[in-house]
C-alpha cells in the first residue's frame, strides 16, 4: 500500500514504457511481413493465375441506353425517329499507333478527313478504355467488308445503334428541334448514371424542352467480355425504360399549306385552337434540315446557314420580332372602349393626316386622301390611321400599356419550347430605364398603329388574337397533347392551360370588335375583302402593314425603289369561324408589302382547308 | 539556457513532416490514376491536404500539458455528440455518421479516434504504471462505450480503430499479461454476440471473406475484383495509369479505400516495398517520439496514435489483398478522402507537439 503514496517513479515508467513500445515495434515489424507476403504470394506466385483471369473472362457492367421516345404529329404521322445505324468504333487503349490503324480502315471504308477530325477530338476528351466512333452511318456493304476483315483489327469494332431520324426534314424543325451528341456543358447539366449509355441529347425546341420524358431510363447488363474487350455473353440485365412517346398539337396538313403558301419566302405562320391552346401550325421560313445538327454539323454548312440573309435558324415564330403594325387596332379598340375614352358612335375626322396641336410635324393615314367622318367600327374595317392616332392620344401611354398587357404583349407567351422572345410593349418606365429620355407624345400616336417601339413574335399576335376570339379568356399555346407509353401504350393527356380571363366592364365590347374585324374580311370596304369573297363561313381579321424604315416627311413610299429587305411587312391576324371560333392564326410575310395582298390571302387558304376538313370530320 | 533549433522554435518535426509529405504525394501520384486522369480531383485533394497539414501544425504549437487538460472535455463533448447522431444525424450510404452543422457536416466518431486515446493517456498518467485492475476495468468501460456508439451506427471500421487507439495505450502502459491474455478469451467468447447484433451487409462481408469465390457479382466481387488487379500487376507493375483491371471499372471503390489495388496493379511489389519502407519510417519516427517523451501522457499518447496508425495499413492492405474482411477503413494519407485525413494529421500535429515542447536544461 505505501507504494501507492510514493512519488512516481519516473525512471520505472520510462523503462516499462521503452519495453512495451519495442515489443509494438517487433509486432508491427512481424506483420508487415505478413503483408509482404501476402502481396509477393498474389503478384509473383500467383501472377499467371492472375494475369490470365485479368485477359481472359472478365465481368464488366455496361449501360443499355433506353430508346427515345418518338414524336407523332396530330394526325399520327411519324415527325422524329429512330433508324438502325452502324457505327465503326476504337477502344485506344488497344490501339498501338492510331495513325496507322486510320491508314489501313480507310483502305477498306471512306474515311473523311471531317471524320479524322471528329475522332481525334473525342480521343483527347474520352478516357483510354470507352469506344469512340470513328465513321458514322456505315452502310451495309461498308458492314460487310469491315465484318470479313475484323480479325485483323483488334480493338475496332462496328456497333449497331439508334439514330434519330427527321422523316419530314425541314418542315417542322424549328417546332421540334433536334437532339446532338452529348457535348461538355450537357455533361454538366445530366444525371450521369441515367446517361451513361447514351450518345444524343435533346438541343433545341421539343427535344430539348421534353427532354426528360422522350429519353428514359437507363438499363444495365452484366456482361462477360474478352481480352480485346469484346463481349462473349451477357450474364445479367436490367432492362432499360424506353422514353415516352409524344404527341403534338401540330396539324401536318395545315402545316404544309402554311409552308406551300409562304414559299421560302421569309416569314412566320402560327396558327392554333383558341379553345386549349393547341398549336396547329408553326412555320417559320425558312427553314433548314436537322438531320445534319445530330452527329454534328460540318463547318461549312453551319457558317452557310449563319451566313445566310434568310437566317433560317432564327425562330421566327417565337424569337421574331415585329412591329405589329395595324393589327394592333382591335386591341387599343378594346381597350378605348374599356375606358370610356370613345363611345361606339363617337367619330373623328380624317383628313389623311394628323397634327397635334402646337407641332407642324404630319402623322399621316396610309388613304392619301383621308377616310372623312370615322367611327371605331370604320376605323377597324378600313383600318384608318388617324382615328387611332387620336384613340391612344386619348388614351395616354400609361393606358395603352396596361390595356396592351392584358393581352400579353411584351411578356413570353408560356409555350413548352424554350429560347421564346418576349417582345417589347414600351411605357415611360421602360424608355427612362434603357434609353434614359422622356416619353413623347408622338411616340404615343404611333403606337396606336403599332409602330415604334413596340416588337411583338407571332406567337404573342396569335395567343392575344385568341384572347379576343375567347372574349378574354387568355389559354396558354402549347405544342404536346399528349404522350403515352410505348410498352403499354397508354396514353396520357396533358392538360390545357387558362391563364386568367380580361374582364371588361360591358361584355358587349367583344362583340362590338369581333364584328368590325368580321367586316374587315366580309364588310363594305375592308381592307381584307378580297380574302373574304364567297367563303361558306364567316371569319374574322385585320390586316397590317409594319413599316421596316420610317418615310421621311416630304417623301413617299415607293416600292421599288426600296431594298427588298427594307420593304414592308405583310401581317395579318384572323380567326374561323366568326361565332365560335376553332382555329386563330397569325402570319408574317417579311418584306411581303402590304397585309391585306400578300397574308391575308394565306389564312382564307388555311382557314377553307381547316374548316372543310372539320365539317368532313363532324359530319361523318 | 535553452537552446531551440529551428524545428523545435516552430514546433515542426521535420523527419515526420518529412514522410508525411513523401506519403501524400504518392497518394495524389495515384490518385491521378485511379481517379480516370482526374486533374480536377486531384487538386481538390491537394486544397484538403494543404488544410490538414496547416491543422496539423496548429495543433503543433499547444503544449502537451494543455492537450492533457482538454482531453476529459473532449472525450465528454464526443461522447455527447455521439448520442446526439443517434437521434439527429445524417443517413449516408445507409449508416448515420454524420450531423450537420449547418456550416459543414461533421462526424463524431472521427474525433474519438483522438480523443479515446487521449482521455486514457491522461487518465493513467495521473498514478503511477502500471495500473491496478480497477483501474484497467474503468479504463475498458471508457474504450467500451463509444464503440458500441460508434458501431451503432453502423460503422464498424471506425469503430475497430477507436477501440485499438484505446487499447494500444493501455498496452503501452504495461498492463499485466495476464490481464492481457483473459481480455482476449473473453473478447473471443463475446463474437458470437458481436455477430447477432451485427447488421446484414457486416454479416454479409464477413460471409463473403470466408469464401469471396461464393458470390463473385455480389458481395465478393470487391476482393475478388482487387485481388486480380493486384496479382496481374507482377513484381515490376503495369506501369503509372497502365493499370487495366482499375481502369476498365472493374475495380469499385478505387480511388478510396480500394486504391492499394491500384497501387499494387500499376507499381507491382516493388512499389508495395517502398512504400512500406515510407510508412515504416513514420512509425518509427512515431515510436521514437513515444520513447523520448518527457511525460507519461505524452509517451502514452504518442505510442497510441502510431499503433493506430499502423492498424488503419494493416488492416486496409489485409483487406484488399483478400486477408480481412472488408470494412471501410482508408489507406492512410493516400486514400482519397477529407475526414479521415484530417484526423490523422491532427494526430501528427499532437505527436509533433510532444517532441518540439520538450525542455532541456543546460548546465
């Protein structure tokens, strides 16, 4: 016990210390022999055991990508798919000089230089084991010679895969859009497990919008490969979900009408059901094939399509944008009314010429001689200048800008593609805030008929056209309908999408409107008559004419001394039939001079194929 | 007079740095490697290293008689947050390890690895060696429960390490070997009740390590799969980034705890040697630090955290050569990887602060 109250016995717990450490230090010593050991016993006995099974049967775990989901138009047709393709593919860690092999394949196959190119790109981003494409779309005699000649050729090897494919080209590019291969900024964007297998991702428009529904999901098989690591069989699989299939709003038929008639001509075409906002036509002229963006576009044809005056990659039904002109006219209609500013029977005079007091500067009416006595009815049909030169003087911009929002002008529309425009409706704020001045007062006349500043796509025309066609109620376009399961092939149904609905103190105001634009086409004097002759139902419109240039005070406007690219804008927006309206549209003819001439004639052609396709439809 | 050299003014151990450093860089060589060309990775691992090293010699500069005083609070505030993951921690890859801290998520069980064998150090080092039964029994109470805690959880690899760093200091202390030998029998007598509270994945592994050849896709494909790449790669190696077992996925957990195979496919025996030879060093240098220590604290901790360092190779290397069952325990320093890391270092932060506070009276 005495012990214990000692001092400690420093010398003692150092020596009894020093001797469990040495003996920690032997064990450590003796197991790490044993390691040793154990690692010489794996790597120099048993190398060749190990070796061979490293080169002989391996087991690896590859991805089965899902097959992407196809896209119907509205009558069934078949718009994106998916074709066999054969591809000729090089694993490089089983390639001693590259450079050689290409040497020899291209004695047996074509091998372009772009293909070089593409090749050598992807080697320096993949890592040494992944397969990389060398040549794309092998066709079956180039399978065949390469088959004959595949044991000379370790590592090389042609893979059966899936294409898309864009059976109707150009016709509905810039609705669908396309799917490209898997660059480094989608890297970052994808869940890389449900990706693993796939080459393609969806790019631009509804490929790229129903991405996440067209792909699937990923499956995956256990496979048993040899040394060249080629697979001898598959030992387990979890099969792949195929993507969804889609289903568009998109009405072929109307659709090719709308492209027949356009012509290549530059411009944009959007029609749609004003009941749920299916889009039955999007064309946007012209347009440009897909198919080369999916394994990857040569330069020169991309620089020719960037380059070219056309600009046939610009949507132009989404990310056109235009002054809209006089069709802007049964909207601030609406909205005077709505205001109590004017009264049915309330007239201006119209001399063909506007003042305003104090200034000398002419606003002038496109009739020369002026239209006379003008009421709002009048004003529509014969689409007068002067009567809404003093209609938004009345208003004030304030109004005009809080009306025209109802309708949706300078905000994006909603639809389910992506990259949409959002125009531009201005007001005092927005000129104080990107331009730095003060509102004038000349820039509130002019925008009573739609000049200016204000842009607005064809897609805001059209979806503010069925707003007024719906008496305020405002739907969201939309371009997919449905999708359903490709196994099962149930199907699912998407629903439409009402905003909000524009509540106007009289509903007799939308009726007032919807007549006069009914007169546009069907009255004495519209300036859409000639569309209208002997159609079997009544529809309604309004023409207009956006200026590119302004026309300086002294001068007129000569059409031929003008560049074609400089020349007026035909526009015209309409809706069928007049009393419970099926189908709205909106088209653009850039630089194709007057509304009235040049579009109008193109929704009467639309229109008469719609409506005699519906009554065959309804009656049988 | 004292006289201080450079290394002991900044209380840096330079032969430990020394081997530290040579360590790390082998792992970032691999790393390279295993991680499939990686830069990115690896230089995010060279940010955490950097931290740690910077932790490390943070912790350098505390004396040891502070580091002593902190040890009862910190094994309390361990145990205590212990308790707290139970009931509010993170679930990751099925086990609750970690809390969050808002800030950063932080797992406990990391800090007992240092605090268990500094709570015992300190605590035996206040009555003379070796210590009585009594005191052996209050010491195993204290290993004993953050290790149920820690096994819990469940996280078995930890769990072993923190009960080794527990009872290594208690060896180094110089408990009797009978005390020795029956603490054996009946830690042998108490597996069949280990195995009954044991989760069905541990069960599964140590089925698995009995005979891997049994299921060669599922549980046994780790040893299997590690035990071909390190076999195939011979006595010379494949070769830097040639290793094709790694580098055709067929080996999982590569670059963590898996990442010896690597090692061993692409460097062969040779390298296994030699790096050996550089771990070898840093124990010794460790077990020389334990010796010259000028406390019995200090002598216990420093022996401590080298014999757990030794356990962490050990039993990594035992099982990706197929000798061990698998558990989740890192290559020390090499493995990628921040938690594990950090403790480590901070354990060579206390072991430096040990032999740079030294005092030298000169006469």
């Amino acid at each position: 016990m005495a012990k214990e109250f000692t001092l400690k016995d420093n010398e003692f717990e150092s020596r009894l210390i020093a001797r469990r450490v040495f003996f920690a230090g032997l064990i450590i010593l003796l197991m790490v022999a044993l390691i040793i050991s154990r690692v010489f016993y794996l790597t120099v006995i048993q190398h060749e055991h190990f070796t061979t099974l490293s080169k002989s049967n391996r087991v690896k775990i590859t991805p089965i990508p899902p097959i992407r989901g196809l896209i119907y138009s509205r009558e069934g047709v078949i718009i994106a798919e998916n074709k066999p393709s054969f591809s000729l593919e090089v694993i490089p860690e089983q390639i001693e000089d590259v450079d050689r092999l290409i040497e020899q394949l291209s004695k047996l196959i074509s091998i372009q230089d772009s293909d070089i190119d593409r090749f050598k790109n992807l080697l320096g981003k993949k890592r040494r084991f992944e397969s990389i494409p060398l040549r794309l779309n092998l066709d079956q005699k180039e399978v065949a010679i390469f088959s004959v000649n595949r044991h000379r050729f370790s590592g090389v090897d042609v893979v059966a895969g899936l294409n898309r494919f864009y059976p109707l080209g150009e016709e509905l590019v810039h609705t669908i859009g396309y799917v490209g291969r898997i660059d480094e900024e989608d890297i970052k964007q994808l869940d890389e497990s449900n990706y693993s297998g796939s080459t393609h991702v969806g790019k631009l428009g509804i490929e790229k919008a129903y991405e996440d529904i067209l792909h699937g999901d990923v499956g995956f098989q256990q496979v048993e490969v040899n040394a060249q690591g080629r697979v001898i069989r598959v030992l387990d699989r979890t099969a792949p979900r195929p993507g969804q299939n889609l289903h568009l709003t998109i009405d072929l038929s109307l659709q090719r009408i709308a492209i027949n008639e356009l012509n290549n001509r530059r411009g944009a075409i959007v029609a749609m059901d004003p009941a749920n906002g299916d889009v039955l036509a999007f064309v946007s002229s012209p347009g440009y094939d897909p198919n080369k963006f999916v394994n990857g576009i040569d330069t020169r044809s991309y620089s020719a399509l960037l380059s070219s005056r056309d600009k046939p990659l610009i949507n132009r039904v989404i990310q056109g944008k235009y002054p809209p002109g006089s069709t802007i006219k049964p909207f601030l209609g609406l909205v005077g009314l709505d205001n109590g500013v004017r009264d049915l029977a309330q007239e201006s005079w119209c001399p063909g010429w506007f003042s305003l007091k104090g200034h000398d500067h002419r606003y002038r009416d496109w009739k020369k001689g002026g239209h006379g006595y003008t009421n709002l009815h009048k004003a529509i049909t014969q689409s007068c200048d002067v009567f809404f030169y003093i209609l938004a003087y009345e208003l004030g911009i304030n109004r005009i800008f809080e009306g025209l929002s109802w309708f949706g002008f300078g905000e994006t529309t909603g639809i389910d593609i992506d990259g949409e425009a959002s125009g531009l409706l201005p007001s005092k704020e927005w000129k104080r805030n990107a331009l730095g001045q003060a509102w004038y007062p000349g820039e509130t006349l002019i925008m009573g008929i739609g000049q200016g500043y204000a842009l607005s796509t064809p897609m805001q025309l059209v979806k503010a056209t069925s707003s007024l066609a719906n008496k305020g109620k405002i739907v969201r376009p939309r371009l997919v309908s449905s999708t359903s399961d490709p196994i099962s092939n149930d199907i699912s149904y998407l629903n439409s999408h009402i905003e909000n609905t524009i509540q106007v103190k009289n509903q007799s105001y939308w009726d007032d409107i919807i007549t006069s634009m009914k007169d546009v086409v069907h009255g004495v004097g519209g300036t859409a008559w000639r569309s209208g002759l002997n159609a079997k139902y009544k529809f309604a419109g309004k023409t207009g004419t956006a200026q590119v240039i302004s026309i300086a005070q002294d001068k007129e406007y000569k059409k031929e001394e003008i560049p074609e690219e400089l020349q007026d804008h035909a526009l015209f927006i309409a809706f069928a039939p007049v009393e419970t309206p099926r189908i709205v549209v909106a088209i653009i003819v850039e630089n194709g001079g007057g509304g009235s001439k040049t579009a109008a004639p193109i929704a009467r052609k639309m229109f008469d194929h719609f409506m005699g396709n519906n009554n065959l439809i309804s009656e049988g | 007079m004292e006289e201080r050299t450079i290394g002991q003014r900044f209380h840096i151990d330079f032969p430990l740095l020394f081997g530290i450093i040579v360590l790390c860089s082998i792992g970032l060589i691999i790393l390279y490697s295993a991680g499939g060309q990686n830069a990115d990775l690896v230089y995010r691992q060279a940010i955490k290293l950097t931290i740690a090293l910077v932790a490390m010699m943070i912790v350098a500069q505390l004396p040891p008689t502070e580091i002593a005083r902190w040890s009862l609070w910190l094994y309390i505030c361990g145990i205590v947050l212990l308790v707290l993951v139970i009931f509010y921690g993170d679930m990751g890859k099925g086990a609750q390890r970690w809390l969050d801290l808002k800030i950063f998520r932080f797992q406990p069980s990391e800090l007992m690895k240092l605090s268990v064998p500094m709570m015992i150090a300190f605590y035996l080092a206040d009555k003379s060696l070796p210590p009585r039964f009594l005191r052996v029994l209050l010491v195993c109470i204290m290993i004993v429960i953050p290790v149920v805690l820690i096994a819990k959880q469940p996280d078995l690899g930890t769990a072993l390490l923190v009960a080794t760093a527990g009872f290594s200091v208690l060896f180094i202390a110089g408990i009797s070997w009978r005390l020795l030998l029956s603490m054996g029998v009946l830690a042998a007598a108490g597996t069949p009740v280990l195995w009954y509270f044991m989760h069905d994945y541990q069960k599964q592994r140590v089925l698995t390590f009995l005979n891997p050849e049994h299921d060669p896709l599922g549980a046994g494909y780790h040893t299997i799969q590690s035990k071909i790449a390190i076999g195939s790669g011979g006595f010379y190696g494949k070769g830097w980034l040639n290793g094709t077992q790694s580098h055709l996925e067929f080996l999982p957990e590569r670059s963590t705890d898996f990442i010896f195979a690597v090692f061993c496919e692409e460097f062969g025996l040779i390298g296994v040697l030699l790096l050996l030879c550089i771990y070898l060093f840093i124990i010794a240098r460790g077990l020389f630090i334990a010796i010259n220590a000028q406390h019995t604290f200090g002598r216990l901790l420093a022996s401590g955290l080298t014999l757990t360092f030794f356990v962490y190779i050990f039993v990594n290397m035992g099982m990706v050569t197929g000798q061990l069952p698998v558990v989740g325990i890192p290559l020390p320093l090499v493995s990628h990887g921040g938690t594990s890391m950090v403790t480590l270092m901070l354990g060579f932060g206390i072991m430096m602060s040990i032999h740079t506070h030294r005092r030298f009276l000169s006469f």
